[in-house]
C-alpha cells in the first residue's frame, strides 16, 4: 500500500495526558481511572488506554461493547467497564469479552443474574441525573442481593457548578453505600474531583480533564493541553481591496490581504460556528480565520505570516475553555467532533 501522508493531523500530547491523571489522581479518591469512551474523546482509545495504563491507570470506562471490543486485547492488569450495561443484545460480548456490564436497571440486573454466569459486574444507582440507574430504593431493596459487585458507581449532573445538587447527589450516594456492599463506590467525574476530597471515594473517573478540558476554575493551570489540530495550508493568494472570500461572500478585503487556504473543515468537526472568532498560528504568528468553513477548506488572514506558504503547517486555536466560551460548543463536543480524517500523532 502506498503511505500518502494526511494533509491534516492531530497532536497529542502524551505527557499532557499523562501529567493531567497524575493531577486528577493527585485531588481525591483511592484511585483514578479513565473514560475513553467515544475513542477517548475523539482522541484514540486504543493510545490513551496505553498511555495511561503504563502510568499507572487500572480502571476504565467505555459507553458499549462495540467501543470494547476494539480495545482487546487489553494491556496487562488493566480493567474496563462497560457504562451502558447489558442490553439483550449485548449478552454474548458481555460473556465473551474480560471487562464489565455497569448495570443500569432492575432489568439490567435481572439479565444479569440469569446470563452472566455469576461473573462480577458494577452497578450505577441514580442520584439524581435521572439518566441511567437504579433508583435509591430499587438498590436497596434487595434486587442487588448476590451480586459480585466490583464497583459501586453513581453520576453528578452538575458538578461543573456551585450547585446544591452536588451536596444532595453526595449524601445520597454516601446513603446508598451504606446499604449496598460492593468492594469499591466511585462517584466523580472531572469536574466531581474538582469539588473537593470529599467526592473522591475509592474511585475517581475523569475524562474531560484528562484530554486538556477544564472541567472547574481550581483545574486551570494544572490541566494541560493535550489535543492540538494542525491543518496544512493547501494554497496562498490574495483578495484585492472590495472583493470577498468564501461562500455566501461574508467577509471583504478591506486592502489587499494575503490569505491562506487550509485543508479543513466542517466535515473535520472544524464547525461553522468557528466563523469570525477562529484562528490558527504558524510559528508564533497569528492568522485570524475570515469568511465561512467550508466542508474541506477553511481561510486564514496571512496578514500578519508574510512567510506563510503553500505546504505549511498551521496550527489551529484550540485551547479548549476559551474556544468553547466563543463559539458556544462544549468542550466535549470540541474533542469529541474532530473527525476520522485528522492523522492522530502521539508524540
Ligand atoms: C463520561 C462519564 C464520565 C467522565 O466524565 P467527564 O465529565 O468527562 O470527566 C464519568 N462517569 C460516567 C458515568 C460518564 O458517563
């Protein structure tokens, strides 16, 4: 096969990724784990699995069983859970691959009980989210009674604000706990670890932190930036004063401006909303986005690059809180959205 380089590539920052779970393992919780469900964010689960297990990571968390199954074989000493549960049609897989169904309904566990051949699994109780999970009374009711629970997991809804739901969602799992076994309670996510020691428990399970997210204010300066979108420049010219660039004619040379074409676009997750407050740079110097992102192709002001040139690499604002407070996505979707066709570069 002929290796034809990608014009686009992602990368990434393993000792961001890795410096961020020792942050995160650092505030709270016995120990820390890893979701790398979506592909890790849009990052690769296969190389965040990797990366972090040889750190020292032994937990994590998957959403189905489709997402596990691309990620055997596992690394040694390494477990994965499954947060959807078992669905019917999930059984086989639950069976045949070595990581964990977290069961998320008395009819979860039902199937559980009868398929799942007394192997250990986790359950989630809703405190709540009103998501996913037995409710308070159905755990205690004894429906769980037999089970070989590993972890004991529930969910925060608000963690990333000075909500009183965060205290509630607390003193109900800690109600919970003391009314269910399990060998280990896990309560928080990102922005959980970040309310303090108390949300900690046995088991903390971050995801959006460890790709570079900041889940809460206190997580600035400590977390990382681990994705960086690198697009090449495809060509360089220059729209004469009064004529326009792009579809739908939205932005005007106000003078002569050298600009450049960058080969990346909504279809790379670079969305519309980018329009007017994107930007990208090129060895230090700034190239503010102009016009609408096309499907494939996106321009940049060269204005202040005179040596920016077709071939180039530029590198695209992605710092992710200041990007998602502009454009009005999360920083989840930031990560999660960039596509298949940007090359992910470990380094
Ligand atoms: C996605 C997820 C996490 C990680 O959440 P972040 O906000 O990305 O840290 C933890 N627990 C559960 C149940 C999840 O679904």
């Amino acid at each position: 096969m002929i290796d034809i380089a990608s014009p686009l590539r992602l990368r990434l920052d393993s000792a961001a990724l890795v410096s961020n779970w020792r942050w995160l393992a650092a505030q709270g919780g016995k120990a820390c784990g890893a979701a790398i469900k979506a592909n890790g964010y849009g990052l690769g689960a296969r190389e965040v699995m990797r990366h972090l297990a040889a750190a020292g990571c032994r937990d994590f968390f998957v959403a189905n069983w489709s997402e596990a199954a691309a990620l055997m074989p596992l690394p040694d000493d390494v477990a994965l859970s499954v947060l959807h549960g078992v669905g019917a049609s999930d059984m086989v897989a639950a069976r045949t691959l070595p990581a964990r169904p977290v069961l998320c309904s008395v009819e979860q566990v039902r199937r559980w009980r009868e398929g799942g051949e007394g192997r250990p699994c986790d359950v989630m109780v809703d405190t709540g989210m009103n998501r996913l999970g037995l409710r308070p009374e159905e755990a205690a009711s004894g429906a769980l009674e037999g089970l070989a629970i590993e972890t004991l997991l529930s969910h925060l809804a608000s963690a990333d604000e000075d909500s009183e739901q965060n205290a509630r969602q607390l003193a109900a799992f800690r109600a919970v706990c003391a009314q269910v076994p399990a060998r280990r309670y896990s309560l928080a996510n990102s922005a959980g670890i970040c309310l303090g020691p108390d949300y900690g428990f046995d088991l903390t399970r971050p995801g959006l932190a460890l790709y570079g997210g900041i889940p809460r204010a206190s997580a600035d300066g400590h977390i990382r930036q681990v994705a960086y979108p690198e697009a090449r420049i495809i060509q360089r010219r220059v729209a004469r004063a009064g004529e326009t660039v792009g579809y739908g004619a939205t932005w005007t040379a106000q003078r002569d401006t050298p600009v450049v074409i960058a080969n990346m676009g909504y279809a790379d997750g670079y969305l519309r909303c980018h329009a007017g407050i994107g930007g990208a740079t090129r060895e230090g110097q700034a190239l503010p986005l102009i016009g609408r992102v096309s499907m494939d192709l996106t321009a940049f002001d060269a204005s202040g690059a005179p040596d920016a040139a077709e071939g180039d690499w530029l590198t695209i604002d992605y710092d992710l809180p200041s990007v998602a407070a502009q454009s009005g996505l999360s920083q989840y979707e930031l990560l999660t959205g960039l596509g298949a066709r940007f090359a992910r570069v470990w380094e």
